[in-house]
C-alpha cells in the first residue's frame, strides 16, 4: 500500500504538538545516529558546482523549520538543538523500521522522503523571505530632498519653489 505524504504543515503541526509532551526525558545517542542518517540520506543532494554533499546543511534547514516557532525568525536548527521531546517528535514522524535480518539497515516509513523533500522546499523559501526582509529593513531610505523634512506632507512639499509632482508613466495593462 502506498502512502500519500502528509502536507509539510501538517508535519510541522504534529511534530510541534508531539514536542509539548513532557516524555520522553531522555533520547539516546543510538537513536539520534539513526535519525541524522535517516535524514541525510533523505536529503541528500550534491553540490554540481563543488561536488559537496549538502545533506547536512539540507537536514539543518529541515529541523529549523519544523522546530523554529512562527512568532522568531527561522534559524537552522541542529540535533543538538533538539529536546528530547522534539527527537521524540521526529522519530514518530521517521517511523524507522529494521527487519530481523543479519546486516539489514534501517529505513523510514515509505513516505518519509517525499515529506522532507517538501519540507525542504518550504524551509529554503522561509529562508529566501526572510533574507528579502533583512535586506528590505537594512535598506538606507533615499535622501530628502532640500527643504522637505521628515513628516512633512506632500501638499507642504509641493509649496517649494520648482517642486513638481511627477508620476510616472504606466502602460496598458494587461491580465
């Protein structure tokens, strides 16, 4: 049977309510090894112009988005970051899975890479957003003109000697 993955948000949702939980209080380091190999190879992707693997830095940006709260600015996040509730959190969502034979590796559930691919896809755009609004409030305004000062109103700037109102030029519009 084939899984349907579940909508980014709906992943961070859940993620995020499991994390409120106050157990478990602990997560071992084993578990934490599987779940960082889990999501590098989930994420994995090279560089073309460097031939670096990126699953790390994919995987930061993963757990940043799933983990930053709406109300901060997203930040990577590591898994050292991470509570114990939150890995808690992500091995619910993970899901792995070993089967009894000698050798075998472990594997998530069958639409967890989909899942971390879109989820990736929505932390590189909080990232752009973000970057475009840093960029946007460390903009320097242009300088007045001489004789307007800040607060003055446009009918007030109009009353000095040359000030013309210029518009500019708009074409047709189309849909």
């Amino acid at each position: 049977m084939t899984m349907i993955p579940l909508q980014p948000h709906v992943v961070r949702q859940r993620i995020q309510e499991i994390s409120t939980r106050p157990t478990p209080t602990e997560f071992s380091e084993g578990k934490r090894g599987i779940l960082v190999n889990l999501l590098n190879r989930a994420l994995s992707q090279i560089d073309p112009g460097s031939q670096v693997d990126l699953s790390a830095d994919n995987r930061y940006r993963v757990l940043g988005w799933l983990f930053t709260p709406d109300s901060e600015p997203y930040q990577e996040k590591h898994m050292r970051d991470l509570s114990p509730q939150n890995l808690n959190a992500l091995w619910m969502w993970v899901q792995p899975w070993k089967d009894d034979s000698p050798g075998s590796k472990w594997d998530p559930k069958e639409s967890f890479q989909r899942e971390a691919l879109l989820i990736l896809e929505k932390a590189n755009i909080a990232i752009e957003h973000q970057e475009l609004l840093m960029s946007e409030h460390t903009r320097l305004p242009a300088p007045l003109p001489p004789g307007i000062e800040p607060g003055d109103t446009v009918a007030e700037a109009m009353q000095l000697p040359g000030a013309q109102l210029v518009m500019p030029e708009i074409g047709e519009i189309t849909w």
